[in-house]
C-alpha cells in the first residue's frame, strides 16, 4: 500500500514537471526575448499561451504536498528540516512570478511593465532550478532520516546543481516546443521560425547537460549513476530517443506529435529518477515502507486520490482543451 501511495505521489511529480515546467520554461523564454520592442510578440505569445492556465498548474504542487506529508510525514519533515533553503527561494520565486506576471499587464508605466516583467522571468529560472536542486538533495542522499541536515551543502552539491540546471534547460525546451507550436497555429511564420530555433538550441543544451550529467552522477552519487544504468536505463534510451525525433521533425518542419515527444522525454527523465530512487525515499537509507503513514491513512489517501482523479483531472484537461483551441481569454 505504501508502495501504492508512493506511485500517486509521483504521478503528481510527473504532471507539476510537464504542466508548470511548459510554464517556468516560458519565463525563460521571456527573459531572453530582449527589449521591449524585440520582445514584444514572443511575449504576447507567451501571455497567450501561459495567461489561462499558470494558476491551475499549481494544483499540481498543492497535491503532490498533499500526499508527501500526509502518507510520508517523516520524509517530509526530513526534506523541509533539511532543504528550507531551495524550498523557500522556490515558494519566493512562485510568488514573485505570479504577482509579476499579473501586475505586468495591468502596469500603466513602461517602467513598471518591466519591472514586474523581470519579476516574472527571473523567478520563472530560479524556481525550477530549486526544485531540481532539491530532487538531487533528495536522489543523491544528503537528507538525514531525522532531518536537520547540512543547510548549504544537502542542495549545493555537484547533483544538486545537475538536477537544478537540468530543470531549467528542460523547462525551457519543454516551452520552446510549446510555443513554436502556438505560433504555427496562429499563423505567425516568422515568430514560429524563431521559435523554432529556439527550440533546436535548448534541444541541444538538454543534451549537452544530460551527458555531462553522466560524469557528474557518477562521480558523486554512484548507486544513483548504477541504477540509472541498469533499472532506469530504459527510460533514459526512451527520453533521448524522444527528444531526438523531436528536434529531428521541428528541423525537418515535419509538424507531428512535437508536443507528445516533447512531453515524454521530460516525463521519461523524471520516471527515470524514480525508478533509480525506489524502493528508497530519501538517498539509500529511508525506505518507502519505513517511511509511510499507517495502514488507515494509506487507504484514505488512496481514496481522496482517486476522487481527485475523477473531480480535477477531467476538469483540468477540459481547460487545457479549451486553452489550445484558443477559447479562452489571455488575461491572467
């Protein structure tokens, strides 16, 4: 059952990666775009594009909390005693990139607008990079079962920072493909062309990361690089492969499933994590099952988590569906 709570658990890190990694990655992209007249239609675009739904991918956050503190306490009070550092300047940055992102449009002054614009796209690079600091705090061991941990050291390692790099060239592929797709559907050839190499350039930045990574897991968490190697292999080949063919189609302008591929080889990367992870928690020394709820609490989360299935996600993709036909209004 422990082992049940820990798979719902995860499918909420899955989906909070894809839904708010698009998101964040669009802040990057917003952050590069250049100044206010360079700018202009990448971040119309973006406000398009992220405007109906970047309050909605939270709910994903908010479940995975959820579940983390209720059917792991001990974990939870491990990671938040440990990692308050990267998990505080990850609740900033969520903060700060929603007030900016609303009070950009509804700034009179050019100054403001800017203001809260760099508001907005810095926080959107600080708070992947954060969580990815604290997946890697996480994988590679750093946080003590009884919590209380080295504050500097559990999220500024050499994993750590892999993980929270990886996050944000991830994020911003991820937003890449997105919004090179978006363009194409509005008819704007010239925006979907930059885009596009955009999307090819963060492609290859994920790439470059990823086997740099290599060395880096390796190195500094060895059970980690033997799982990915052995039990999580299949996933690794399955998101390479999917990133590849991707970028392969967008440089053909080959328009086919780039969204899908896109989706699954970040997903893949994630999963990989967690299949090296299990049957551990936290590093090698905090089993799922030692670390679980009772029995009761198990089965009443695995309740509430499947009436949240059945009342929110088909609520949520019903939101997405009607983002993308473009019947929604832009402001946030």
């Amino acid at each position: 059952m422990s082992d049940a709570v820990a798979a719902l658990l995860f499918v909420g890190v899955v989906a909070y990666a894809l839904f708010a990694g698009a998101d964040f990655g669009a802040g990057f992209w917003d952050l590069t775009a250049g100044g206010a007249r360079r700018g202009r239609r990448v971040r119309h675009l973006i406000d398009v594009s992220v405007g109906p739904v970047w309050e909605a991918n939270h709910t994903w956050l908010i479940y995975c909390l959820v579940m983390l503190w209720t059917g792991f306490p001990s974990a939870f009070a491990a990671i938040t005693t440990t990692l308050y550092i990267p998990l505080g300047l990850a609740v900033l940055g969520i903060v700060l990139r929603g007030s900016g992102f609303a009070f950009r449009k509804a700034a009179m002054r050019t100054a403001e607008q800017r203001l809260y614009g760099v508001a907005f796209a810095t926080s959107s690079v600080l708070t992947p990079f954060c969580l990815g600091a604290v997946a890697g705090g996480v994988a590679s061991g750093r946080v003590p079962s009884g919590g209380h941990g080295d504050a500097v050291t559990s999220w500024l390692n050499p994993t750590s920072v892999l993980g929270g790099v990886l996050a944000v060239v991830a994020c911003a592929y991820l937003a890449a493909v997105f919004l090179t797709v978006d363009a194409r559907h509005q008819g704007d050839r010239a925006l979907e062309a930059g885009l596009r190499t955009r999307t090819l350039l963060a492609g290859a930045a994920a790439g470059v990361v990823s086997l740099a990574g290599v060395f880096v897991i390796h190195s500094d968490s060895p059970r980690l690089f033997h799982q990915l190697s052995h039990r999580g292999l299949g996933l690794v080949v399955v998101s390479a492969l999917a990133g590849v063919v991707g970028l392969g189609l967008l440089a053909l302008r080959k328009p086919f499933g780039e969204r899908s591929l896109a989706a699954l080889a970040v997903a893949a990367v994630v999963c990989g994590w967690g299949v090296a992870q299990y049957p551990f928690v936290l590093g090698t020394h905090l089993r799922i099952s030692n670390a679980a709820s009772p029995g009761p609490t198990l089965w009443v989360l695995i309740a509430v988590a499947g009436l949240a299935g059945l009342l929110i996600a088909p609520s949520l993709a019903y939101l997405y569906l009607l983002q993308n036909r473009g019947k929604l209004p832009t402001q946030a």
